[in-house]
C-alpha cells in the first residue's frame, strides 16, 4: 500500500482547516470551490469517500511520522552512517 507523503498530507490539512474557518466566518460562497477541491483531494490522497475519515487517517499518518522521526538515526545525529574504527 502506498503512504502518502506526510508534507503533503498537511499541507492539504491546514489549507482544509484555513477554508473551513473562512467559510465558518461567513465567506462561503468565496471559498466554495476551493474547499470542495481540497476535501475531494484529502479524501483521495488518504484512501476515504468521507472528510471525517480522511481528517482521522491524515491526523494518525502524522502522528506516526512524528514517532518514526524520532527514532531515526539522523533524530539521535547518527546519520545511519557506520562509524569507522
């Protein structure tokens, strides 16, 4: 199964949530279309026909990269190169 890049995933994410306020703020006929464009592109990208769905899935997928960043060599500035001895 493909992952979705995790840049990606929030990029789509915060730009969801910035169209939701604008249109929670009574401008929804100005972002109308964009939010209907961002949901249908967070719903494919996450593998979801529902936004509630694919908000979970992308919220977890960046949970876990956060974990998985910190357990990297390059997190603890070992580069995942051997050392030579």
């Amino acid at each position: 199964m493909l992952v979705p890049d995790p840049k990606v995933v929030r990029h789509l994410l915060t730009r969801y949530a910035t169209l939701r306020i604008a249109q929670a703020e009574g401008r929804a006929a100005a972002v109308a279309g964009e939010l209907a464009d961002v949901t249908r592109g967070l719903c494919a990208t996450m593998g979801t026909t529902s936004i509630h769905d694919a908000v979970a899935r992308a919220d977890d997928l960046l949970a876990r990269a956060r974990t998985d960043l910190r357990r990297s060599p390059e997190a603890d500035g070992e580069g995942g190169l051997p050392l030579a001895v």
